[in-house]
C-alpha cells in the first residue's frame, strides 16, 4: 500500500534513503528497497521507495513510499516531517486538506510546514514543481 508521495527540493542518493527510512519506519535497512522502476518492486518487501528522477531541478525527484508494514500510526504528515530532516532536504506533499490541485505544503529541513501554491502552467505544461514565493513570482527552488 502506498504511504506518501513527495517531491525532493534536490536528489537524494538510494543509500540516504535507505537509512532515512530506515530510521524513520524502525526497521533494519534491509528491510528498505530503493527502486527506480515500478517492475522492481516485490510484494514481500516490508518498505520500498520507488524514486522518479527527472530533471535535476528543484523538485524533480518525486519519491513514493510503499508498505506491506502497518502504516505510522503519527500520519504522513510527521512521517514527512521527520523524514526532511533525516535527510536535510526540503519536501512538496499534495495538499490533502484542499480542494485545489496546486496547494501542497512545504516541508523544512527542520520539519515545519507551510502551505504554499505551484505554478499550474509549469505543473501542468512542464511537470514542474515551481512554488510561487509570497511577492507574486515564482521559484523552483
């Protein structure tokens, strides 16, 4: 079952990502597969990260996160949370709570959150995660 998707501010090596999960699901490592495409993925492995990378810009590599362990019982939100700072990297997570297709919340190295808006031009044209900063213009970064 798939847990969360997010989007990485920069690529994030499988070994990182490994041990990231690792720490944050407690599990020994062997337990974290890191894949690049979904025909890698088996059934009976307890956490697999399948990894997208795609432009090398900000926000290009998506991470999806599946599990045949039980879910965090904290929420994908703390998991999310937890996990940029495991590995020091800003995350974009859909904004579940809304209605609108660009709204995603923007996770700090630190944890915290912020909601914040995407270019839907760049989203839609491009499949760029490009977040609008607060004085009206817009940045991938």
């Amino acid at each position: 079952m798939i847990w969360f998707d997010a989007a990485l501010e920069q690529d994030v090596g499988a070994e990182p990502l490994r041990r990231g999960l690792s720490t944050l699901l407690e599990v020994n490592c062997d337990a974290v597969k890191v894949v690049h495409d979904i025909t890698e993925m088996r059934s009976d492995d307890p956490a697999t990260c399948l990894v997208d990378s795609r432009s090398g810009e900000a926000f290009s590599q998506i991470i999806s996160i599946y599990l045949t362990i039980p879910i965090p019982e904290r929420g994908i939100l703390d998991g999310a949370s937890r996990l940029a700072k495991l590995l020091q990297v800003r995350l974009l997570l859909a904004d579940d709570e809304s209605q609108d297709p660009y709204a995603f919340i923007l996770v700090s190295t630190a944890g915290s959150m912020t909601k914040v808006e995407v270019d839907a031009e760049e989203l839609d044209l491009n499949n760029r995660y490009v977040i609008f900063e607060p004085n009206g213009n817009s940045s991938s970064t």
